[in-house]
C-alpha cells in the first residue's frame, strides 16, 4: 500500500455459469482538476488533497460533486450491474452509496455525508486513484494513454473507474492484494499482442488480472458483483492463464471452468 495523502491525514483528523449476454453503459469521463466542489444540503468540513465534498449528496442531487462520488462507488452496483457516471444521483447511485457503506462499517442510509466521504478520502490519493492501484499499473502500453480508440483523456478517465472497480472487489475479497498485468492498449499496442479488434482494452475499461492469492475463477467470480460486464476466465479461449475484467458497453460474462 502506498503512503497516504497529507489529505487523508486532514480527513482523519476531522473525521474521526455459462456466457452471459446482456446491454449496459456506463463510460466516465475525465476528471476535473482537484477542487472543492459545491454540494446541497450541509458543510462536511473536511478536506483532501484529491478532490473535497463539500456537502451531503443525496437523492436528487446532481453535478460534478455526484459524478466524483460515482466513481468511487463505482464498484459497489450489485450483482450483474454497473451504474452510468452522469452526476445524476439516482436510486442506482444511492443503492451503490449504501453497499459501500455497508461493506465500511457505516450507516447504510445511502445518503454521501462526512463519514462517507472521509473513508473514500482515506481510501485515495493525491492523484484521485485508490490507495492500492496506480495508473502505471492499468497502462503498460505507453507513457501518456494515446493512440486507442478515444482520446487519452477518456482513456485514462476509464482507467480509473476501473481501479475503483477493482479497489472494491479487492475489499471483499479480504483485502489481499490483487495483480494488475495490464490495462490500456493503443490500437497498435492490442494489435502486437494479438487483441480482439473490438477490446476494451483500447477504451481503458479493461483489466487483466494474475491469479494471486485468490486464483484466476476467484476473481471472476468476484467480479460480477462488481462493476465489469466483460469476464473472461479459464475455460474460455485464450484465457486460462489470466482473468480479464471490463467495463463499459454490453455484457458477456464467460469462465467456463469457473462455473460463469
């Protein structure tokens, strides 16, 4: 793990089987430069180096302030599901607020206020990823995520959804740590590696996973309940010594020998 932001140290201070097939969308798009950001209802008084709340979101509320805490909670969607990062804060984000919070410790209400926020702020860093992954880890292709098929900034925008993703699977999985062998690919880094010419890879929505402590079918079987409509595991072609994991549009799910 990585050390923790002077933000995180703010907060805490203040804070005290078979294929499946199926539609879905949810692409994020690139960040804001950290700032305070306006919210209804409250001042949840504390700070980060990242990106700040500034007050309790609900329900109903909408704007830049939602779509930040949407990508947190990115993976927390239920089973099968993932929920659109669109600052819009429907039943779909409130129901991923409260498994979050409930995966904490916390109140489930699904109401974002200080105690939810200064966990997400003691689970990020300085650079908005989670405290367990990094960019470089879901980008061995090039120093600055161009040449795929959207621009660099959705690309690594993308990206981090799914290192949120992949920060909540880990949580649930005992918080042993998980493998990252790669993410992104420019259109001709999928093509030297033999890619599908249609892989999220290139849209920076996938991951693909070592078997680690919790083993190849372990992680698939844990990623449905997480955010990624596309699992690829052992049993399906090309696919016995690793587990891929996306996002993004559609849903195929298919680890024959994992019982998916």
């Amino acid at each position: 793990m990585r050390s923790r932001p002077v933000g995180f140290l703010l907060s805490a201070l203040a804070g005290a089987a078979l294929a499946f097939g199926g539609t879905a969308a949810a692409s994020a798009t690139p960040p804001s430069a950290p700032a305070p950001a306006a919210a209804p209802n409250g001042d949840v008084g504390t700070a980060d180096a990242c990106y700040t709340w500034s007050g309790t979101l609900r329900e109903g509320s909408s704007g830049e302030a939602v779509r930040q805490l949407q990508i947190r909670v990115a993976g927390y969607p239920g089973y099968g599901n993932q929920i659109a990062i669109d600052g819009q804060f429907g039943p779909a984000t409130k129901a991923a607020v409260a498994r979050f919070q409930s995966a904490y410790g916390l109140a489930s209400d699904g109401i974002a206020g200080a105690q939810t926020f200064s966990k997400i702020y003691a689970l990020q860093d300085d650079d908005c990823t989670p405290v367990n992954f990094t960019y470089a880890e879901l980008n061995r292709c090039n120093s600055d995520w161009s040449g795929g098929k959207v621009s660099a900034a959705t690309a690594r925008a993308n990206a981090l959804v799914t290192m949120w993703k992949l920060q909540a699977m880990r949580h649930a999985m005992g918080d042993r740590p998980i493998t990252v062998n790669g993410g992104f690919r420019s259109v001709s880094c999928n093509s030297a590696v033999g890619g599908a010419a249609n892989s999220r890879h290139m849209y920076g929505h996938a991951a693909d996973l070592g078997a680690g402590s919790q083993g190849f079918c372990g992680l698939a079987q844990a990623a449905r309940n997480h955010g990624f409509t596309e699992i690829l595991g052992p049993g399906y072609p090309g696919h016995n010594d690793h587990t891929h994991v996306a996002g993004g549009g559609g849903r195929f799910w298919s680890a024959p020998s994992c019982g998916i």
